[in-house]
C-alpha cells in the first residue's frame, strides 16, 4: 500500500525524499538526508579462514535504510543509479590493484525473483559494471535453497539459514580472476561469507566484496585500506 501510495503521489507531485517524506523536486533524497548518510572512511574485512576485504561507501544508517527499503520492498529501481555511482565511486584504489576482474552479485532465490520482479543486487552489479567497464559474471552463482529473510534472524541464527544456500554454475570463468561479489547491505556478514565460501572452490585470484552500506561488527574489522571517494 505504501509502495502504491509513493506511485500516486510521484505521478502528480515532484518526488518526495524517500526518508523523510519532504519534497526535493526529482531527487531520491532530500539534502538535509543526504547529510544525514554516514560516510564509509575505511574498508571493512569480513572474518574467515581467508580475510575478504568489504568496501561501502556508507555505514548502515537509518536514510540508508530507508533506500535500501525503497529499492526492494517499494519497487524503487531507481535508487540503483544514486546508489551503483556511489559504490562504483568507493572501490578507489582496490579497483587500480585488480588485473582480471568479473562482477558477481549475491543471487535472488527464483521465487523472490518472481515475486518482486527484479534482483536487487544484480541490478546494482549492472549499474557498477557499468560505470566501471568491469564484466559482468552471468549466471554464475546460484541459489540451492530458499532462505528465510536475513533481516528476520537473530546473529546467532543467521549463518545456518545460508549453509549450503549458494552453489557455483560455471567456476572455470572465475579461475585465476579478482571477483567482485555485489550486494545492497552487509550487516553480520554471514550471506556474503557464505558466498565466499563457495566462491573460493573456483580458485580466483582475490575476493572483494562492495556492498551500499555495511555495519561495524565484530565479524567485520576495520581495515587499514582506504576507500577512496571519487569527486
């Protein structure tokens, strides 16, 4: 209903901002929001038998949220073009280190896909991709199983729900590349730890993780790399 509602009131008023609900004239955010998004100074590094570096050009906070929210439940495909310039703009220097690179988001379950219409992070690996000139990998890690939402666990129960959920398609296309594993937000990390997981059986050169946004946990340090912003 609210998704609807924002449908109605775009057709016949200018855009209002997605997190506060205040006109901007065609902006996704108003500019008292945009101040309000909390800028990502350094890289995280997801925990695991091998360290991943997590680059975001924000920390999870509640504007973020609320585009994050926009983009999956409220059919809020737009938010991809703010939000894929931003990421693409926060890989800085580790894109310079990268000699083979290939894109791979985070798969969508097929009966979500069917559900909400699109891949939230796949549209975001297309926008990055495109901004960057970084290949796209098709198809080429897939959902075994449907999991019950993230969002909806405890820490604790969390890494069980993704066992085993992920499963590789066509490995031999990663072997010997820097992968690019694409989502919207990593919080506990245990999905995108999951995907590397299975990622790794394809022997890559290294893992990165870029995501919109990701919170500081104990499962995530930070790291002394810098996530440079593009101006």
């Amino acid at each position: 209903m609210k998704g609807f509602c924002r449908f109605l009131l775009d057709a016949v008023f200018p855009r209002r901002c997605v997190s506060c609900d205040s006109f901007t004239g065609g902006s996704l955010i108003c500019d008292l929001c945009s101040v309000r998004l909390v800028r990502a100074e350094t890289a995280g590094l997801l925990d695991g038998p091998n360290e991943v570096p997590v680059c975001s050009p924000f920390l999870t906070c509640d504007v973020l949220l609320d585009l994050i929210r926009f983009l999956k439940f409220e059919g809020g495909t737009a938010a991809t073009g703010l939000l894929g310039r931003e990421m693409s703009a926060a890989l800085g220097s580790f894109a310079e280190e990268f000699h083979d690179p290939v894109i791979v988001p985070v798969p969508l379950h097929w009966t979500r896909l069917a559900r909400r219409g699109y891949d939230q992070a796949g549209l975001l690996a297309a926008e990055v991709s495109k901004l960057t000139g970084i290949p796209m990998g098709r198809r080429v890690l897939g959902r075994r199983k449907r999991t019950r939402s993230q969002s909806s666990l405890d820490h604790g129960s969390r890494r069980g729900n993704v066992r085993d959920a992920f499963r590789l398609r066509r490995a031999e296309s990663l072997r010997g590349r820097d992968v690019l594993l694409v989502d919207d937000l990593v919080t506990t990390g245990e999905t995108v730890r999951a995907c590397c997981r299975v990622l790794d059986e394809s022997g890559p050169a290294s893992l990165t993780v870029l995501c919109a946004g990701r919170r500081r946990t104990a499962k995530i340090k930070v790291e002394r790399h810098d996530c440079h912003m593009f101006e």
